[in-house]
C-alpha cells in the first residue's frame, strides 16, 4: 500500500447511483474522455471520497471510525488497480512508454484487429442530440397514459380482426413469400428498426440524457442499428433506466399493434399491404432478436437493470466457470461474489443457457460466412468462427485449469471426474451395436399387378375375388371390337395372299410376281401373329398359383373398361418380404443375413421378424413404393417430377426376407424397421464423416 496516493484525473464525476440487490448505495463514476460508466460500491466511494487526504491508512482509519465500515489494506489495493488498469489516475512524468505499451497491448497485433473489426465494429452515422432536444418536446404525445391506452386498444382491436380473417389474413402471409415481397419486408424491417432506435433515443433525451451518436453495428458482417445510450448509468432511478431499455421494444410493439388494426380496417391494396408487412415483421423481429437476454441486445439491458446487476453476462459466466471448477475437482475457492442461493442457481442456469445458446447460433453463422462467401474465404472465416467463438473459450479455462494443477493433483472429486471422463472416452472408442431404422413395406414376395389393356370390355370374370387359381387358368375374359376386327382383316388377307401364292406356281402369267407375294405373305403372317398376341393381353392366365385379389365388387360382364385401369393383383401367398431404402451411411453398416424387425404403424398391422437377404450395390434413381416417400409420410425425401419420385439423397433398396406368411388377401402394410447393423466405433464413425464433408466442401 503506497504512503503517497497517484492523482485522480480531474475531469471525472461521481453521481448517485440507485441501491444494489444487497440493499448498499451505489454511486456511478463517468469518464468523460471515453463516455465510459463505472459502479461503485460503498467502500470505493467512502475511499474516493477521501482521496485528497493524499494517505492510505489514514484514509482507511477515518473510514473504519466513522462508519460501520471496516475495510483493510487489500481492499484499498484492489482500488488502486482497478483505477490503474481503467485509466483513471493522472499520468505521471515519464509514464508515457508504459501507457504506450498498454495501448499497444490492447491493440494487439494486425491480425487481432482485423479479427476483431471482422467480428464486430461499429459504424457512427448520425449526431443526433441537437435534432433529438428539438424533437422530443414535438412528440410528447407518445409517452402520455392516454395514448398508451390507445395503442393497447388498438393492438386488441387489431388482434380480433386479424382472428375473424384468419384465412385471408394467413394467405396474405403466404402471397408475400416472393422476391417483391423480400424487398418490401426489407423495407419495413428498415422503417421499424429506425423507428425502434428513435424510442430509444427520444426516451433518452426525456430523461434529461445525452444521445452522443446513432449508427450501425456489424455483428460478423450482418448490420444492427444501435443508439449510444450510455448516459443514462447517470440516472439514480432504476425504472428510468428500464424505460430506456425497453423503449425500442416497447415502439416496435405499438407499431404492430397500430399496423394490425389498420390491416383490419383498411381496403383492399397497397397500404393494406403495407400494413400487414408492417404488423407481422415488427413484433416478430423484436420478440425473437431484441428481447433475447442471451446477446447484448435490448433483453439483456433490460434483464440486467431488473436484477440490478450490470455487466451480468460476464458475472455470470465467471460464477459458473467456478461453479464447475467446484463440481469438477472440489477446490474450495470462495465464489466470485456472494448471492443467495436462488440467484446463484438461476446465474449459473443463465449462463449454460448463454453458452449453448451462443454455441448453435455461431456454428450457423459460420456455416452462413462459409456460404456467402467464395469457397476459399468461405473455410477460412469458417475456421476462424469456430476457434474464436468455441474452440478458444474452452482453451481458456484449460488454461486456468493448468494454474491450478497443483490443487486439483491433490483433489479426490478430481480423480473421479478425471475416472469419469476416462470411462466416457473409452465408450466413445468402444465398438457399440448398431441399429438401422427407416420406414418399409410389407408386402407379397411375388405380385402381379392386372390393368386393362386399350379398348378393352369385360366379357366374364371366371375366378371371383380371393378365389385361388392354378398356374395357366384364364383369370379374366376381356375383348376389344376394334381388335376382333383387325384379327378378322388379317386372317382374310392371310388366307387371299396363301391361296395366290399357291396358284402363281401354275399360271405362267403370275409365275413372275411369285416372290412379291410371297414377301407379302410373310408380313401378312408376321401381322397376324402381332394381333394373336395382341388378343392374349385380353384373354390373361395365371404364370403361377395363387389368389387373385383387389377385384372391383362393381365390375360387371359387358363395361367398357378404360385403358390402363387397374383389374386386380395375383399374389403368390407363401412368401411375404419388407422392402427398405436406407442412406449411403447406414448402407455400410448392414449386410446379408442381418436380424431385422418390422411393426407395422400405429402397431395396427402385423409385426414380424425379418432377415436381410439384397442389398442393391447401387443408389436408387427413382422410388418405386410411393407409399415410402415423405410425401406420404415415409421416410425417404424426394422430389416428383412428370409422375415419378426421385431421392433427393442417395438412397439403396434393401430387401428382407420373412419366414411368417400373411393371408393372401391382406393389405401390403408400411410401418417402421430396425435392423441390427454391424458393431461401430462412435469415435471412428465421428471422423469419417467430418472427413467426407471436409473433402467435399474442400473440392479435392
């Protein structure tokens, strides 16, 4: 502790802070220079307060007399480096390379400031405080009770109209989803963002506050909109500095609920489009974005000034970093502040929920860099994200955990932790039995589909529905006049070109055209056996034993049939099988001779055990049971064009063969399989597919 006390820098102020959570005053020092806010506490004020006494102890012996204060040479140490370390002591004679180095160290090298002003910068446009005192008396109005009262009015108005038309309210959502729609929900974002950080500003200033500067943020190359409102650490009140914060939110909200009643009432047109933009675009995008407390946004001012605990995201992570140094090794450090035991919970939840949060949302605005930008800058800053965002975080507290080594050597709950994760690597590289689980159908190992050829009418159906017929029995008589004709012309012209071949052999004169009629006999001959086989799709026989299914009860002998309708199926009943379609990744996994087991959906159906006895080599190109595609609530995405189905992804049919036959008359049945794939390493499983997609996105 120095005898002899560095000088504050004169142009700082102290104001009156409101109280903390623990029931303390607090006061707020301002830098100026920086337009910087710092809160202090009790003791830090009665030891700045007595500063010009120009000596510590002396300081801290008043302060232990005259207040119920009782503070030691560690407190007024942790004091001065505090103001060392923020600048806030005058700069002594010969400071100047020191204060350079520190400078420079807070600068860091090139590259970390391109990383930095890569990942987030700021953009000053406007200077608004002139314009802003001279606004705000103008639109007083919007901050009276009574028009609170009409914008609440106005939202429930709005809402019950939206209600009653929900229909062409929800087709007018779907109407907009176009390239004009994009660029006028551009435009109303830009009108509700703008007018957001207006109530900001004009809520500031009617607090008696500064508004230094409006502009944009780039928070990884994707532009917010921000208003300087730092001032307002001056207010004591806490429900001002509330107001502030959740002015922006507050005036998005009214927007939409002034926007929903015009919708509502307004004809049919452009401001009615206008409106409806403006009702759905405002409300969503603050709700989903500025009221999240996860991110420095509105919600996490606004959180932070209720709970009285500014700079809460980063007292929160380092109470739970401690919380899960305690959990994981035991050392029994005191926590980093002291709150009750629900705050300390709900702190530490916080902050998990920050961490994950934070976690998925950067991996996908990494995955967004990588696409937005050519490939090459693409993997880059791809990298990048991942390492500064999550990769350097965990490197970070590895690095304290390495501090601490000589304590956590020590420690039993460190030996478990460390047995813990020990068992949970050696399951990871473990091999673990596999299931493969789509979506099949259960079906008869052999069918034939019956569709009535062209022209046809039905003249007698011999063998009714679920009869069984033996191989070579007529399953249906069919006949087609115009095709009986054509059999009779070709049969006469047969015969008339046979009986002048025949004849040309014994008159000279027609000797010469022998070989003509002969060429004329042979295609005559050729046509008649076209339409003889022609005539056998209407006479259709059974190739093999079974029972004829799926006849229409409606049918009758004499309609006329249209062409390609579907007759019936014969089925072959000893055999049922399961046909599949699995990925490309989970092919490999299964081969012949498998176990499998079906259940059909809603486990309405049958349920069967099952061997895997085809696996096709290779990938489908179209899908040939519709009822396995997404479309109709299977499993395997696809896309229809001109009638059929294609995977979108590389999928291979697999068949499975089952011992239990159904009835022949049972429906084909779809529902849901697994089979019992070979055993697989996690670890190497892992990695081969981060190395596949690594290789393909690096185009090699």
């Amino acid at each position: 502790m120095p005898s002899s006390l560095p000088a504050l820098r004169q142009e700082l102020s102290i104001s009156v802070g409101p109280r903390l959570p623990d029931g303390q005053p607090s006061w707020t020092l301002h830098d100026p220079v920086r337009n910087m806010f710092f809160q202090l506490d009790w003791p830090s004020f009665e030891m700045l307060s007595r500063w010009n006494m120009g000596d510590a102890e002396a300081i801290l012996a008043e302060i232990n007399s005259v207040t119920a204060l009782q503070l030691d040479s560690a407190a007024f140490n942790g004091l001065l480096t505090f103001l060392g370390e923020q600048q806030l002591l005058q700069a002594e004679k010969g400071s100047a390379p020191a204060l350079a180095a520190m400078r420079a160290r807070q600068r860091g090298n090139w590259h970390q400031w391109l990383l930095h002003n890569y990942l987030f910068f700021r953009v000053p446009l406007l200077r608004p405080d002139r314009w802003l005192t001279w606004l705000e008396p103008r639109l007083a109005f919007l901050f009276s009770p009574t028009f609170r009262h009409l914008t609440i009015l106005a939202g429930v108005l709005g809402l019950i109209g939206a209600y009653r038309e929900w229909d062409r309210f929800s087709a007018t959502l779907m109407d907009t989803l176009s390239w004009d729609g994009a660029v006028l929900y551009g435009a109303a974002i830009f009108f509700a963002k703008t007018c957001h950080e207006l109530g900001h500003a004009l809520t500031t200033k009617r607090y008696g506050c500064r508004v230094p500067t409006m502009g944009l943020a780039f928070l990884v190359m994707w532009p917010v909109a921000y208003t300087d409102t730092n001032e307002v650490w001056k207010l004591a009140d806490r429900k001002k500095r509330l107001t502030v914060a959740s002015a922006g939110i507050i005036t998005e909200l009214g927007i939409a609920a002034w926007a929903t009643l015009a919708w509502a009432w307004l004809p049919e047109g452009g401001p009615k489009q206008v409106a409806f933009l403006l009702s759905t675009t405002t409300w969503i995008s603050t709700l989903l974005i500025n009221a999240s407390p996860f991110m420095r946004f509105d919600g996490y001012y606004i959180l932070s000034d209720y709970l009285g605990l500014p700079n809460l995201h980063n007292r929160a992570f380092a109470l739970a970093r401690w919380d899960l140094r305690e959990r994981l090794f035991a050392l029994g450090e005191p926590a980093p502040e002291a709150f009750s035991p629900r705050m300390n919970t709900g702190l530490i939840l916080f902050a998990w929920a920050i961490w994950i949060y934070r976690l998925i949302l950067f991996l996908g605005i990494a995955v967004l860099v990588y696409h937005f930008f050519i490939k090459a800058v693409g993997i880059l800053l791809f990298i990048v994200e991942i390492c500064w965002f999550v990769a350097l975080p965990v490197w970070r507290e590895i690095q304290v955990w390495r501090t601490r080594w000589p304590d956590i050597r020590h420690s039993k709950r460190a030996r478990r932790s460390a047995a813990l994760a020990a068992l949970f690597i050696f399951i990871f590289l473990l091999p673990w039995p596999d299931r493969v689980r789509s979506s099949g159908l259960l079906q008869p190992q052999t069918r034939l589909a019956l569709y009535a050829p062209p022209h046809a009418t039905l003249d007698a159906l011999p063998v009714a529905s679920g009869q069984t017929v033996s191989a070579g029995q007529t399953l249906m008589q069919l006949s087609s006049p115009e095709l009986d004709l054509r059999a009779t012309e070709s049969d006469a012209k047969y015969e008339s070109l046979a009986w002048q071949s025949a004849a040309a052999g014994l008159d000279v004169n027609s000797r010469k055209d022998w070989q003509v009629l002969n060429d004329q006999l042979a295609y005559a001959n050729a046509e008649r056996v076209a339409v003889s086989t022609d005539l056998q799709r209407y006479q259709p026989v059974a190739p093999y034993a079974g029972v004829l299914v799926d006849i229409d009860p409606d049918l009758r002998p004499g309609e006329a049939l249209k062409s390609q309708e579907y007759l019936g199926s014969l089925v072959a009943a000893d055999r049922w099988q399961v046909v599949t379609y699995v990925d490309e990744e989970a092919v490999r996994r299964i081969s012949k001779g498998d176990r499998a087991l079906f259940i059909a959906d809603g486990m309405a159906g049958p349920a069967r055990r099952l061997n895997v006895v085809s696996i096709d080599r290779d990938a489908s190109r179209t899908l040939n049971e519709p009822e396995l595609a997404s479309l109709f609530g299977g499993d395997v995405l696809v896309r229809e064009k001109n009638g059929s189905l294609y995977p979108e992804h590389a999928v291979y049919r697999v068949v499975l063969d089952t011992d239990e036959a159904l009835p022949a008359t049972s429906p084909a049945w779809r529902g849901r399989v697994t089979i019992a794939g070979n055993w697989e390493i996690p670890a190497l499983r892992f990695l081969r597919v981060a190395a596949s997609v690594a290789w393909r996105e690096t185009g090699f």
